[in-house]
C-alpha cells in the first residue's frame, strides 16, 4: 500500500489511474479505524479499480469546547488495517499542507445543514464541506464512499457535489453495528462498560420507533415523545443518557420537520453518554 503525504503526490497517484481509464474511489475519514470504515474500503473495491483512503483529522469542524485533542490518533494501526483490506493507497496529509498559513477559503454548506447537526455544531458542516471539497480537489476520483452513520453529513456532500456540480459519484453504504446493535464509531471508545450498555438506549430506541411505524403509526409528535421517553430510561435514572440533543423524525431528503409520516422518513438522535456524543439513525 501506498503512503502519500502531499496533495501534489496525492493528485498525481489519481490522475495516473485515470489516465489508465481506471475506476478510482476515495474513502474519506479521520482515522481511528474501524470495521464501518473498512466497509467503506471493500464497497470501494465493488466499484473501482483502484481505492484511495484519507487519515485527516479535521480541525475546522469542531468547535473549541468539542475533542480536538483527545480525538484518537491510530495511525500505524489504521494503515495496516487498510492494508489488509486491500486498499491501494492511504493520503495522510499534515495539518499544514490543508489549511497553510493564511488559509480563510470555506465552502459554505447547502441547506440541508441547517437543522439538527447545524443548531447544536454551528460550525461544523462548513469544516466537513471544506475539507471533503479539498479532499475531492486533491484527489480527483471517479467514486467517493461515505456511511449512512452519519446521516445528515451524507445529506450535505450529495447536496454539494450537485450544487457544485463535482464530477464524483457519491455512494451511500450501510451503518455497520455490533451483534447488540450498537452503532461502531471511533467515539464508542471512550465509553466505560455501563457507559456502553446504556448507550444501547439510542439503537434500542430507534429500532423500537421502526416497529411502531412498521405497525402502523404515523404521527411524528407521538412517535417523537416515545423516543424521548425511551432514552431516558423510562425514569430509571440508571438506563438514561444523560443529555437529548435531539430525537426526532424528519423527511429523509430533505430533514424538514413532518407532523405525519406518508413518504420516506428518517428518526435521528444525538445524546449524551457521560461526557460522550453519539449519533445514529435509522430510516422508517
């Protein structure tokens, strides 16, 4: 496996395979690997030729209170993992070679940002259109593969690279849980074994909210106060998150708010385990 550490290596690594008439799909993330990102990389391997991973740990999408710093950083372990599942190349840039002294170009985020992420994270989104704009410059791929995990940000790049007219394919792939139906993020780590059983709470919850839609139930204020309820342990203090940033259902293209579901929909929660923010989502 290729190691490139230069936009211009990382470009010139690109435009060689398609100059081949090689299919090339990039697999964008911040490292800390695991089996949901590796399924990106064996999606990749579906549709092209030839895939390309990034470790770039993104500084202009958190905010200062947000984990920077603690983000985990695996970077021999993450290249060896790629390696073995048959990446071609990884992009591991520094700090400095994306953002260089004086850098103050962002790409602002399309409306689909605005809600949910948006209201919490202000700023994120325009850190994640920025640099996965960047990442699209440098490496010029054919196919570009990113999780339903993280379900609004997918939302935000298929909304840019229409908007923007980018010349990639976007291709959405399936959150990858564990047996218990846990979620995988890189943040479950810093979960301790209660932290991690009540953090069930969240995929418990959004399974619970499929089946009452699957049987019939359509008004999004009693779905919506059920997930609410749920999270919260049913006020057992000692099965509750500790924080709702939202749990809600909205249109599934668009994330506005609906009162009933009749079309594609999509239940949403952030909540706090401990001092932890986790995500998940499931579509109804």
């Amino acid at each position: 496996m290729d190691r490139l550490s230069t936009p211009e290596a990382a470009r010139e690594y690109v435009l060689s395979a398609r100059g081949k008439g090689q299919r090339v799909g990039i697999v964008p993330t911040m490292g800390a690997l695991h089996q949901g990102h590796l399924s990106l990389v064996a999606e990749s391997q579906k549709h092209c030729d030839v895939t390309i991973a990034t470790i770039f740990v993104n500084p202009t999408q958190f905010a200062p209170h947000e984990d920077l710093q603690k983000y985990p950083r695996t970077l021999e372990q993450d290249c060896e993992l790629l390696q073995s599942q048959g990446a071609a190349a990884v992009f591991v840039p520094e700090s400095s070679m994306i953002y260089p002294p004086g850098f103050s170009t962002y790409v602002q985020p399309p409306a689909v940002a605005a809600p949910l992420e948006g209201e919490f994270r202000p700023d994120h989104f325009r850190g994640v259109t920025t640099i996965v704009m960047k990442l699209f410059q440098i490496l010029p791929a054919t196919h570009a593969f990113f999780g339903r995990k993280d379900y609004q940000q997918l939302k935000v790049i298929e909304a840019m690279v229409r908007d923007l007219n980018v010349g990639i394919d976007v291709v959405a792939c399936d959150t990858v849980r564990e047996p218990d139906g846990l979620a995988l993020s890189s943040r479950n780590r810093y979960l301790d074994p209660e932290q991690r059983q009540i953090a069930l709470q969240i995929s418990r919850t959004l399974q619970n909210t499929q089946r009452r839609v699957q049987a019939g139930e359509r008004d999004v204020e009693t779905l919506q106060h059920q997930m609410h309820r749920e999270l919260l342990g049913d006020g057992d203090a000692a099965e509750s998150v500790d924080k709702i940033d939202y749990a809600t259902i909205v249109d599934a293209d668009s994330l506005a708010p609906i009162r009933q579901i009749d079309g594609p929909a999509v239940a949403l929660i952030a909540a706090f385990v401990g001092p932890t923010r986790l995500i998940d989502n499931l579509l109804l």
